[in-house]
C-alpha cells in the first residue's frame, strides 16, 4: 500500500457527508443579488439562514406586498438562531399570504 495514500495532499475521492453541508445562508456584503434570493425558495428546506438575515427576507417582503408601514409595524422573530428555512417559509406564508412566496420568487427570478 502506498504510503501517501491517506496523506492531506492526496484528498480521499469520497469527501465525508459533512463537509458536504453548506453553512448557514449570511447575508451578502451590498445588495442582496438574484442568486441570493434563489436560494431562499429551492433546494432543501432544512439548509439553516442566519436569524438576521431572515428578518431582513421577512422585512423586505412585507414591505413589497403590503407596503412599508405595515412592514415597519409588524414584528418579526424567530426563536432560534440559525433558523431553518422551512420556519422562514412559514413566517413569509403567516405575514404576507401567498404574494409573499411570488414576491419571494420574483426576487429570485422564478416569478412572473
């Protein structure tokens, strides 16, 4: 058997499952772009969002579908940190009804 074969520098053609699991999504330096907004709505929806920007989601939708006094009245939480998407979904369905998930979409370029 070689003797390099397990070395650091010859990695293993099978990588570990968890280095396969993204981190959690962070919000982006500037604008948040297209792809960003994408990865909200497809994918697993177990994947963990940082609490901060989750709120930042919510907000942002709230203040598109029914307007920025309602977006700026309205208190959004959540209870851990990170938080799953599936808990965001069900926030933006709670707050803003199904114009929240097609704002959601649009956002990520897969809305009308």
């Amino acid at each position: 058997m070689d003797a390099t074969a397990f070395s650091p520098s010859h990695p293993s053609s099978d990588p570990s499952p968890a280095a396969l699991v993204p981190g959690p999504i962070t919000m982006p330096s500037g604008e948040a772009s297209q792809n960003w907004w994408s990865q909200l709505s497809q994918g697993d929806n177990s994947r963990l969002i940082e609490k901060s920007a989750a709120i930042f989601v919510c907000k942002t939708l709230l203040r598109e579908v029914l307007g920025a006094l309602v977006a700026q009245a309205t208190m959004v939480d959540f209870q851990t940190d990170p938080v799953v998407l599936r808990d965001l979904h069900n926030a933006i369905q709670e707050l803003a009804g199904p114009r929240g998930w097609s704002a959601l979409l649009r956002k990520g370029g897969r809305g009308e």
